[in-house]
C-alpha cells in the first residue's frame, strides 16, 4: 500500500513504472498486491524511480 500510493502521487501507473524500472509486465501489480516481496535493492530502484527518497518514503510509513 504503500509504495502504491507513492506510484500514485508521483502520477505514475503500474505500466509507466514498470517501464522505468526495465521490468516485466506485472511486477509493480504483484508487489503492491503482495503477491511478491521486494529486496531492500528493488525497493531503493523503486523508490528512485518514483522520484522520492526511499529512507522518507520509509519513514512515511510510521
């Protein structure tokens, strides 16, 4: 959820991130969904990719 409502804030779809991040289709579907957990690297790509710092984004969360 919430790497889900930064993609959203950053007006990004599950799509266009996926193409930033080089990735297959369906990856951004299944982490944000929880299907599949992320390695700390994948949510630090993520995190650049959205554009945000990925310690804020974690701290957000708190």
């Amino acid at each position: 959820m919430l790497l889900r409502h930064a993609r959203k804030k950053a007006g990004l779809t599950q799509i266009q991130l996926e193409k930033r991040l080089r990735t297959y289709k369906g990856y951004v579907s299944k982490y944000e969904s929880g299907e599949r957990e992320l390695t700390l690297r994948e949510f630090i790509d993520i995190a650049e990719a959205l554009g945000v710092d990925p310690l804020s984004l974690m701290k957000s969360n708190q």
